[in-house]
C-alpha cells in the first residue's frame, strides 16, 4: 500500500511538472502567470532528485558510506575539514551559486523567456547535476584531488597538464567576470556597499564563535548571524541617508575593484574555518531564503511575464550583448544549466570536508537543482518587469543613449513603449541615483525581486528596503565564487608551481600560501580592471568570453569523468556524461569561432578590434580618449588569443582522452585507476 502511495504521489508531480512546462513552451498571446515556472521548476527538480539522482548513485558510482573520506583520513584544520552535512551543503552552494544562475538569466532574457527556461530547468537535471554529482565523487575517491591533478592521472600527463593550464585560465577569467558584476552592482551604491561588507566581520565572528566559543552549535550561530545580516541590511539606509557615511562607502568603480582584490587574497589565505566556511554558510541561508520567498511571492502575487517568448533579437541583433540564440544562449545561461566552475569546488575545497561518501549526492546533484531554481527564478523577476524597462536598465550607454530621454526613444523604437519620467521615478522609488545602463544583470534582477517582494509585504514604500536587499542577495552569492573560487586557484598554482619548485608545493607552507595567492588575484585583477574602464561596461565583452571559458570548462570535467567512469567499468551506462560532453564542445567550438572571427564588430574581438583601430586611423577618436582607445584594441585582441588557445586547449585534451578511450575499450591497455586504497571509516554511524 505504501509502494502504491508512493507511486500515485511521484506519477502526480511528473503530471504537474509536465503540464507546467507544455504551458510554458507553447502558451502565446496574453502574458502568462509566473506561478507556471515555479511548478515546472519544482516538479522537474523533485522528480530529477527522486529518480535520475539515486540511479546515478547506484548505478553508476556505487557510493559507500563505510569508506573514510579525505576529510576523516587527512583532517589538518586548514584545508581538511569533516564538516557537518548541511554546514557543507551551505558552503557548496553558495561556493558555486554565483553571478551565474541570477546574471546569465537575466543578460539571456533578451531572448525572451521560453529558451532560457527550458534549458534552466532540462539542461540542469541531465548536464550540470551530473558533472557536479560525478566530479566530487572522483575527488573524494582520489583524496580531494582538483581537476587538473585527476586529468593528469587520468588521461595522460600531456593531457593533464594542458588541462590544469586551461583550467588555471578559464579560472581568471571566471572570477574576474565574478568580480565586476559585483562592481557594477555596488558603484556608486553606499547602502550596498555597507551592507555587503558588513557581512565579513560577521562571518569572523561566526568562524570564532563555532570553533572555540560553542563548537557544534550550527543553529544557535546560524540565527546570530541571520540576524546581523539583516540588521546591516536595514542600517545601509542609515548610512545612505548619513551625508558623512554615505561619501565613505560611496566607490568608484576602480576602488572597489582594489577593494575586491584585497578580499580575494584575505580569503584565500586565512585559514578554511575562519572566513570562508562560516560566510558561505550564512549566504547560502541569505541565498536560499530569498529564492524560496520569491518563489512564494511569486505564487501569492501571481505577477506577470510581461516579456514575450521569444522577442525580435533572437536574430542576434540584441542590445544587451550580441549573437544568435545558438549558440549564445546557452553560453550566457551558463551556470544555471551547466557551470565548469562547479567542478573546481567539487573538486577543490567539498571534497576535502566531505564527511561520509553518501553525502555526495545531496551535495553535488542537489545543491545544483537549488542554483537552476536560482536561474528559473531571475529570469521570472527580469521578465515580470516590462520590456522597456529592461532594456533600459541592461543596456549600454553607446546603444541606448545615457540620458533618460534618449534611451526612452530609442527602447520604444523597438517596439517596447519606455517614457524617460518611468526610469527617473523608479530609480528614486528604489533609492538609487541612475538604474540606466547599469549592464551587468544584477541591478535589473533587483528591481524585478524588489517589485515582487514589495507586492506582498509593505508596498512601494519598503520597494527600497527590497531592493538594496536584493542587491546585497545577489553580491553574497557572487563574493562567495569569488572566494572559494580563489583558493582553488590557490591551490592550482601551488601544485603548477610544485613541479618546479618543491616547497611551492606545500599547502600549509605560508610562503607558498601568500605567494600564490597573490599571483591568482593579481591574474584575475587585471582582467576585472579592463572590464572596469570598458566603455561597453565590461559585461558585453566579458560575458561571452566567462560563458565560453565556463562551459569549457564543463567540457573538460565531463571528459575527465567520462575516463575514470570507463575505467570503472561503467560502459552500460557512460552515456550519462557522454551526451552532455558532446553538447558543450559542439556549443563552445561555435561560439568561439563566432566570438573570434565574427565580421559583426558587436559579436567578434578582431572585427571590433580592427574597427576601433580604423577609427584611430581615420583620427574620429578624440585626443582625450586616445589611450583609452588603444588599451581597448589591445585587450580585444587578447580576449581573441585567450579564447583561441582555450579551445585549441579543449581540443587536445578530447584527442588525448579518445586515445586513451580506445586503449581501454579494446583492451590494449589495462585501465589503471589512481584511487586511493580503501580504509574503513572509524566514525559511527550518525557522525
């Protein structure tokens, strides 16, 4: 009886979740409800979750509490760390939910809603899960090793070291995208500027507080800090009304970025239990509730989606960035379907706290259907807003004009009605100067959460309160990439820079800790300044070149799987990272080549390189902008290199990895795995 229960429960869901999305794909005419995303979302994420994980588990990875994780057999109180299920599960989340599922949505709305959507919600279940789910379980088998470490293993010693480069690459070019989205969020902002760094000494406090004031009391410290938060949250207006305050923590966008830098190093230095596992704890309480209260505000409010399915730039002539729906959407969707990024932190800093093998389950799989409901969610909040103000707030100054009237022209010539009186009045409704041309994703994200938030509690006069809230939401998932994010790259130099000089190879060595610390930031510091003193506004070249290097990067983890599952014997069932491996080189092959070779000057780095340089030639460039002319030549022409060699990169790798496929499959070679030998755990059941 309870069987059939069972049954009729799951056969319901998979019913609703299915009728959810026919509605989705092929409503048309009048705007449709928002409360239809979230029931897609949530059936075809409790389904996935239910079925598709468990088979994974047991099918294909075999997991086995009774084996000692690297977190029980190497426990060193800096690196690893046994960690509590749901501390960890904070941390993971909020390490890989970062701008990714809240500003590749938003930037991939342009398009209208239905194909981000329908890739959010399948591209998760059957590509991103898996990748995430697959890796960690490898690092744990392997001692916490990081991707490139288990591709040299793996695959081959070249293949491995190509492969530890171009992640160490795709690496810098993922947080620096990271970095100026939190720049463009926080500019110019001193309510979020406040609010956002307040939230470092709390997860201090909160690091002491756990390890030596009240060890184990995860709740009792999870309410302190929930608190505090939203105690700064409520002072940022405080400090944005105090005229001393308020010029203290309003930045520039060159400032922050240095403030952003000095950040990254702290974090990656200071020891894992002190600033980093605490602040990702309490952001991924910040994260999750805020998503799950959109989502119930979205069900009380039932708001909605005022953008088309698809809109007129799906020819690829979009002000927001340029390209075609394919490939372009699905590389700006990125995280929320697919993230490369994930399999650095399932491969980096999880697997080295990881208590028992089971857990890698509800961490990997699922902590990525949380961030693809984080993706449903943003591109509901962007298209609930109208088109007009949408554009007007994601789209450059060089398109759309940098006056209120000017962009309100030009918006309604598209086709979406905008009247400049809309922006200058929302702007003041949300306590921000200017919300045009603020290019990034986050700040019109805001506006769409704070809209639905104040629809349901306190109306227009708390829609500043939600918005400044919003912002800080979206900057602590983007912070925690950024740290966890800098000490995998930590970690990747010190072993890069181990093969040449030992000592460099030591991971509690602090010499080695500082220095290459500072290397990764200072590497991605670079690029995050050339996308600050963009003209386009930083995100319009960068993106594209953060969703390539980023699905890249996906490639490469899926490959690497793929290997070690072969090598496992698990040939039945090697489709489940096959066929996603496929998509992304077949995905990330076009957009680079477009991204490179394009003749459209908005959509490829030589052609837009080649017509600034005409310009320079032809003396349209004003004396003043000279300088600024030539670094943009010169950083147009390196993101074309980068993404060249990227690729070129991927390409070896996949050649080295078929060699080493065909040796296995006709038994030319015996498959040799690096696991570490099995030990017995010595923690009870329960621990």
């Amino acid at each position: 009886m309870k069987r059939l229960l069972q049954i009729l429960i799951w056969t319901a869901v998979a019913w609703l979740g299915a009728v959810a999305l026919g509605t989705i794909a092929f409503h048309r005419g009048e705007p449709i409800n928002a409360t239809w995303f979230v029931l897609a979302a949530a059936s075809s994420y409790l389904v996935a979750y239910r079925l598709y994980s468990a088979f994974i588990a047991a099918k294909l990875l075999a997991l086995d509490d009774t084996r000692a994780t690297p977190a029980e057999r190497r426990d060193d109180g800096r690196d690893f760390v046994p960690t509590n299920k749901w501390v960890l599960f904070g941390h993971h989340f909020a390490a890989i939910a970062g701008p990714g599922p809240l500003v590749g949505p938003t930037l991939a709305a342009q398009f209208g809603y239905l194909p981000g959507t329908l890739w959010l919600i399948a591209g998760a279940a059957f590509a991103g899960c898996v990748q995430d789910f697959v890796i960690l379980f490898c690092s744990i088998r392997r001692d916490g090793k990081t991707l490139g470490e288990m591709a040299r293993d793996e695959v081959s010693k070249r293949g491995g070291l190509i492969a530890q480069l171009a992640v160490l690459t795709i690496m810098i070019i993922l947080l620096a995208v990271v970095a100026l989205v939190v720049v463009n969020a926080l500019k110019s902002s001193p309510w979020a500027t406040f609010t956002l760094a307040m939230t470092i000494p709390i997860a201090l406090l909160l690091g002491v507080y756990l390890r030596y004031f009240r060890p184990g009391r995860v709740l009792e410290a999870s309410f302190i800090g929930v608190a505090l938060v939203l105690f700064v949250v409520v002072a940022g207006q405080w400090v944005a009304d105090s005229p001393y305050l308020a010029k203290v923590f309003t930045l520039g966008g060159v400032t922050l970025a240095f403030v952003i830098i000095a950040y990254g190093f702290a974090a990656s230095a200071l020891p894992v239990w002190l600033l980093l596992a605490p602040r990702d704890y309490l952001s991924a309480f910040i994260k999750a509730g805020a998503i799950f209260s959109l989502a119930a505000g979205i069900l009380l409010v039932r708001p909605q989606v005022l953008m088309p399915p698809l809109t007129r730039f799906v020819d690829g002539s979009g002000p927001v960035f340029a390209g075609k729906i394919f490939p372009f959407c699905f590389i700006t969707i990125a995280c929320g379907a697919i993230s490369g990024f994930h399999s650095l932190i399932s491969s980096g800093t999880t697997p080295k706290m990881i208590q028992r093998e089971g857990h890698a389950r509800f961490i990997g799989y699922g902590a990525m259907l949380l961030e693809s409901f984080v993706g449903v969610m943003a591109m509901v909040a962007a298209c609930a807003m109208t088109p007009g103000v949408y554009f007007a707030i994601n789209s450059p100054a060089s398109i759309v004009g940098a006056t209120p009237e000017a962009a309100a022209a030009t918006i309604s010539s598209w086709g979406y009605p905008l009247s400049a009186g809309t922006m200058t009045g929302l702007a003041h409704a949300v306590g921000e100067q200017t919300l045009l041309n603020r290019a990034g994703g986050a700040p019109s994200l805001a506006v769409g959460m704070a809209q639905i938030f104040s629809s349901t509690i306190g109306g227009e006069r708390l829609l500043s309160i939600w918005y400044h809230f919003a912002i800080m939401f979206e900057a602590l998932f983007i912070l925690t990439v950024l740290d966890a994010g800098t000490r995998v790259g930590r970690f990747m130099i010190q072993e890069l820079g181990g093969r040449v000089w030992k000592p460099m190879g030591r991971m509690n060595w602090m010499p080695s800790i500082l220095l290459s610390s500072a290397l990764i930031v200072g590497a991605w510091g670079y690029f995050l300044y050339q996308g600050v003193v963009d003209p386009l506004g930083g995100i319009n070249s960068l993106w594209p070149l953060f969703g390539i290097s980023n699905q890249l990067l996906a490639a490469v983890a899926l490959v690497v799987g793929t290997t070690i599952l072969l090598k496992m014997g698990k040939l039945k069932w090697i489709w489940v990272t096959l066929l996603p491996m496929a998509w992304l080189v077949i995905i990330t092959m076009t957009a680079s080549y477009q991204k490179i070779f394009s003749p459209n000057a908005r959509i490829g780095f030589l052609s837009q390189a080649n017509a600034m340089a005409a310009q320079l030639a032809a003396g349209k460039v004003a004396a003043a902008k000279i300088a600024d002319a030539h670094r943009n030549i010169f950083n147009l022409r390196l993101d074309a290199a980068v993404t060249a060699v990227l690729a070129a990169m991927i390409l070896v790798l996949l050649v080295e990895a078929l060699v080493q496929w065909y040796a296995i499959l006709s038994r030319r070679k015996a498959p040799a795995m690096q696991e570490t030998p099995y030990v017995a755990t010595q923690w009870a059941e329960g621990d």
